[in-house]
C-alpha cells in the first residue's frame, strides 16, 4: 500500500506541492482548494495485475480537472469512484451533474472533466479501457456513467474492493485472482446498465452472480478450508444469500463443492504424476478425510479411484 499526505507539508506549501506532484504524478488531476488555509489531501492505493488499482482519498473542499494538457500523460482507463458526500462532476465540458453520496461515477480518464467536491472520502477503482470494453460491449459509446446506488451489483463489488483494501492480497496468484474477480464484478454491474439503464432483469442478474460464485469455488475448491461462509465473505452477500442461489439450481453449495473436488481427483488419478498416492491426490483435491473421498467418488462415479488410477497406468504403459 502505497500512501501520500499533506499532513507534513507546510500548510502555506501544500496547494503548489499538490498541484506539482499530486496532479502529475499521482492522481493525474489539478485540485485547486476551495480554501488554501486547512487544505488537506490523503491517498492510500495499490497496484494490482492488468493495470488494476484500489484505492481511498481523503480531500478537504476543493475543485479538481482532468484537464487536455494532462491527458498526455496515457491515463485511458475507466475510474470508478464512490464518494461518502454529494458533489458535482462535468465532463467534456457539460454542465455538471449532481452525484449523491452513495452513488457510482465511472469515467473515462482519457477525457476532460472537472469536479467540485465538499469534504469528502472517496473509494476509488481504475480498470483498463480495453479489457474491461472486451467484457461490457458498448461501453465506449459513452465517456461516463452515473450508476445509482440502487443498482443491483452495487453492493458486491463495493463491498469486495474494501475487504481488499484491508486485506490486500498476497502474492501473483491472489493478486491475480483478485484482478479477476474485480474485472467480473465491474462487469456484470455495468452490462445491463450500459445497454439499457440501471434496470436489469433480477432472474439474469442471480444467474450471472451464481456464475461469479461458482467461478470463486473453483479458483479455491483445493483449500480444504474452503466454506460457504468464506465465499460469501469474500463475495460481500450471506451465506443463505449464496445457498439460495444453488437451490435455484436443484443443489446445494456443499454439492457443487464435492462434485468439483471429485471430477478434481478423476482429472488428476487419470492423468497426473504416477507417483502420486491416490491419498495426495485426495488431499490435492481438496479433501482431508480419505475414507469419505473414497465412499463419495464411489458413489459419484461407479467405480473406486484405484479403478480409475489402474487405468491410467494401463494407458500410460500400453
């Protein structure tokens, strides 16, 4: 976590050095403060895989542009900001518009805008312009979107951004993971919205976010750990919230989560490394009791897992 303050600059020195760092270097936006005495701004960010970032800013009342001269500057990307205050933003010019607290601005940083912001705290994503227009088609027809808070997929992805702001991941593959996540969340957030309004029909949208959880399941389904109440810690929802959703299905999350580890282990006793024990490929597949491994793939398939390694030493040899 990366962390910028005024709070040890000089107060008399604080609106040239935020107008000479922070706008060139960090935030790539002018702020000119409302008052200069007391001005004071706060950032905390990280950096993610994909040119993904997470991050929080405090700002005293100011008013900020994304100016033409700094646009060179290579920033085209999509910044998704929620602020804790009413305020105003204009892009390209226009007039301003209202955006109550609460509410979702995503813009186009690759675009002139200008802001005008009380004491505020403001949670902030950037996304890459092309990745995140490979999964929401048409969203460049727009340089920014107003999304009310009331919009279904609101609460997900706010609430996963701040569990990773306190729990930053650790290490490539968590990062990666949660890039990805972000990138599915943002995306099934601004889908229906771009293409017709915050409206969106309710059956969809459960079904897209039950692919979202299954998606989750099978990135971690080999951490024996791995509960329904992690999910839906991790996915901001509640546990029955998530339940409900399998039972839409016909199964249940504890279903899901075996028929995954058992199709795992047949994938792994067919094809791995023979010198793996059908016990670590158990365990590799999730399970820590072997017995109940070995009753549920029985049971699962016909047949037992040393059937199923039998014959992959038969084909490996033949």
């Amino acid at each position: 976590m990366q962390r910028f303050s005024t709070e040890n600059i000089p107060e008399r020195d604080r609106p040239a050095f935020v107008h000479e760092f922070v706008a060139r270097h960090v935030a790539g936006r002018q702020f000119t403060p409302a008052d200069p005495r007391g001005f004071h701004v706060e950032i905390a960010a990280f950096g993610l895989p994909d040119r993904v970032t997470v991050g929080t800013a405090r700002y005293s009342p100011l008013r900020g542009a994304r100016t033409r001269d700094l646009l060179g500057d290579g920033r085209d990307g999509y910044l998704l900001t929620l602020h804790t205050e009413e305020h105003e933003v204009s892009i390209e010019g226009g007039r301003p518009v209202k955006v109550p607290a609460g509410d979702l601005m995503l813009v186009n940083e690759g675009t002139p805008s200008d802001f005008w912001l009380p004491q505020t705290v403001v949670r902030v994503l950037s996304f890459e312009r092309s990745r995140l227009a490979r999964m929401v088609p048409r969203i460049d027809m727009r340089a920014s979107y107003h999304i009310p808070k009331t919009t279904p997929g609101m609460s997900l992805i706010s609430g996963y951004a701040d569990l990773l702001r306190t729990n930053q991941p650790q290490g490539d593959k968590a990062s990666q993971i949660a890039v990805n996540h972000l990138y599915d969340l943002a995306a099934l957030l601004l889908d229906g919205f771009v293409q017709g309004g915050a409206e969106r029909n309710e059956p969809s949208f459960r079904s897209a976010r039950l692919q979202l959880v299954k998606k989750h399941i099978l990135s971690r389904m080999q951490d024996p750990e791995l509960s329904i109440s992690l999910v839906a810690g991790l996915q901001g929802v509640t546990p029955r919230y998530i339940q409900r959703l399998f039972e839409a299905e016909g199964v249940t999350f504890s279903e899901f989560l075996r028929d995954s580890r058992l199709k795992l282990a047949f994938q792994l006793l067919s094809d791995s490394d023979l010198d793996k024990t059908i016990s670590e490929i158990a365990y590799d597949s999730g399970f820590h009791d072997l017995s109940n491994f070995n009753r549920a793939f029985r049971k699962r398939f016909g047949i037992t897992p040393s059937d199923v390694r039998a014959e992959g030493m038969r084909k490996h040899f033949s």
